[in-house]
C-alpha cells in the first residue's frame, strides 16, 4: 500500500470517527419540546417565545423542538380535537424528556394525557386558573408556573389616573366566555381592590353583545377593564371570530369610559393602555425550570409551582391623547424598553 493511499484511509478514517461522534453526541442531546396552545405571530406567544430564547439560546447541549397548536379564535369542538391529537402524534414521535405546555387548552388538549408518564416530564406555564382538572397536583411528573392577573398594579393605576380624588372609583371587567377569561374574572373577584369599587366581570359570546355591554355600561362605571375578546361571534356567522383589532378598536373609538387592557397585547390590538402578566417571565420561569430537571434528574413534584410576579405596560398614544390622558414618563420608558409602545 503506497503512503498516499495510506494518509487518504487514515483521513477518511478520522473524518467519519468524527462524524460519528458529532452524531452521538447530537443524538444524546435531551430534548425540550415546547407546545403553545396559539400561533407563533400572536402577540403574546410571540413573547414568551422571546422569554424562551433568553434562557435556552445558549444551551445548546439541549435540543427544542416548537409546537404551535393554532387553537385562538376558535370554538370548533371537533378543530380542538384535531389539533391535541396531532400534537400528542409529534410529542410521541419526538420522545422528549421534557414538554413545556403554555396556556390552558396545550393543558386541557396535550399534557393532561401525560401526567404520571414514566419518563416524560410537564412542565406548564400560561394557566389562569386552577390545575386541579388537569389531574395535575397529585402528578409526580408536573410543575410550573401559573398566570395571575396584576389586580394591585391595575389598581394603583386607576387610582393615580382618575382626576377625581374625592370619589371611589367604579371598575368592571367585560371579556368573551373563554375559559381563561372565565377563570381570570374568578381570580379577580377575590382580589383586594383598594381604593376602587371593582364590580365583577361581564361575560359575552359575541361582538354584538359586546357592544351593547358598552353601551349600557357608559355612566355605570367610570373604568373599563377588558380581558379577553378573541372569541366573540361575528352577527353574520356565529362560527366565525371578529379579529381583535377590530373589536379593539371599536371599542376605544365608542366607549365613553377609559379602556384598560388586563392583558399587555390589548394596546396593540388598539387599547390606550394595558397591564398584564409578563410573557417573558412565563418563558423564561418555565425554561428554567425544564433546564434544573434535565440538570438534577429531579422529580418534577419536587419544585415548587411558581406565581407570577412581573407585569408589562403597553401603551398606544394616539388613544392616550383622545382621552386627553398623561401617565408618568417611567410607564413610555417601560412599554418603550419592551417594544409595547404604540402610536
């Protein structure tokens, strides 16, 4: 054998040791799959997604697998139904370690059928409400994050924008029948309004009913909340959403009483103002969470389910202006330091 032929065995030989060795180490790579009940342009899965990236970017021992489930704007029973089965298929066909669930129906569609799975590990964010029907607080494999809504902020808002110090504030809040604005009105009910008269939730199914809350509400309340409103049937076909925009709006354009959103993409659908739940701490709570099991081999029951603690401001200052409204200089900085700052 000649030593050219010699040196080309032993490159080859090496090039294809090495090959074999990236693919054994990418092979053994854990994986995260990451299932969000909405899709990728939605606002707020957009910054979760953001919150994601923070912390896994960098982790590239871990291998993500994204999932978007699609199901906003929907009431279709049978669509739901499709869209958890097919989303089960590619959990299954990934076989990851760990599966981040984000909002309720990736819990109610995908991650309840996986609860006490022998090697698969939950980890939830994005929940309103309880996780009792999920089956979740007596699962050996869950933990997470829940989301509540910011009622003290919201509150110490409305007290510094009303102009009128000698009177107690009236607040309600009008959202769709969906079952996370269902579950938000419930956690708000039991909040400690402060120096306001909160006065409970309206729930409605379509945007003509909608409009006729705000209507019959204009010198009831001097501050309107909104939740959710991307399930309110059209008047034409009761199938078929209003887009949000729309309905937003409406609403800022109509309604006599400020506007204030409970969630931070209600001013980008058009809301001169919006508080709500950091989706950046949910990704990134979340991400950490998975990264410590795959770390620790921990039990998921072991870590301690987490509340959410951070709120975003959003602001869009055209309806700032109509409403002939000023908040503090800090509020534009923050909604400008998280691109929710709108003209």
């Amino acid at each position: 054998m000649s030593l050219r032929l010699s040196i080309r065995l032993a490159m080859a030989a090496f090039f294809f040791a090495c090959f074999g060795v990236v693919f054994y180490v990418g092979w053994q790579r854990p994986t995260i799959f990451v299932l969000h009940s909405y899709d990728k342009d939605y606002a707020w899965t957009r910054e979760v997604d953001a919150g994601f990236a923070r912390v896994l970017k960098a982790q590239s021992w871990v291998r993500i697998n994204p999932y978007y489930m699609k199901t906003k704007g929907t009431k279709d029973k049978d669509y739901l139904r499709r869209a958890g089965l097919a989303a089960r298929r590619a959990i299954d066909a990934a076989a990851p370690d760990v599966l981040i669930a984000v909002d309720d129906p990736a819990q109610e569609l995908v991650a309840r059928h996986y609860v006490d799975h022998p090697r698969l590990r939950i980890v939830f964010a994005g929940v309103n409400g309880g996780v009792e029907e999920y089956g979740y607080p007596s699962a050996q494999n869950v933990t997470g994050i829940l989301e509540r809504k910011p009622a003290e902020a919201i509150a110490e808002c409305l007290r510094f924008l009303d102009r009128d110090r000698n009177r107690t504030a009236r607040v309600m809040l009008l959202c769709d029948t969906s079952s996370s604005a269902v579950s938000d009105a419930e956690y708000l009910a039991g909040c400690a309004w402060e120096g306001l008269d909160y006065r409970g939730a309206r729930h409605v199914d379509s945007f003509a009913e909608w409009q006729a809350a705000v209507a019959e509400l204009t010198g009831q309340v001097d501050y309107l909340l909104v939740g959710g409103y991307r399930q309110l049937s059209s008047a034409d076909d009761y199938g078929k959403m209003v887009p949000a925009t729309e309905v937003m709006t409406w609403t800022e354009t109509h309604a006599a009483m400020p506007v204030v959103g409970m969630n931070v993409f209600n001013a980008e659908d058009g809301a001169m103002l919006a508080i709500g739940v950091s989706p950046f701490e949910q990704g990134e709570v979340a991400s950490e969470l998975a990264l410590t099991l795959l770390e620790t081999g921990q039990a998921a029951f072991e870590l301690p389910v987490r509340l959410s603690n951070q709120y975003v401001i959003a602001l869009r200052k055209s309806a700032l202006e109509r409403r002939g409204l000023e908040v503090p200089r800090i509020f534009e900085a923050f909604a400008r330091a998280t691109n929710n700052y709108f003209d």
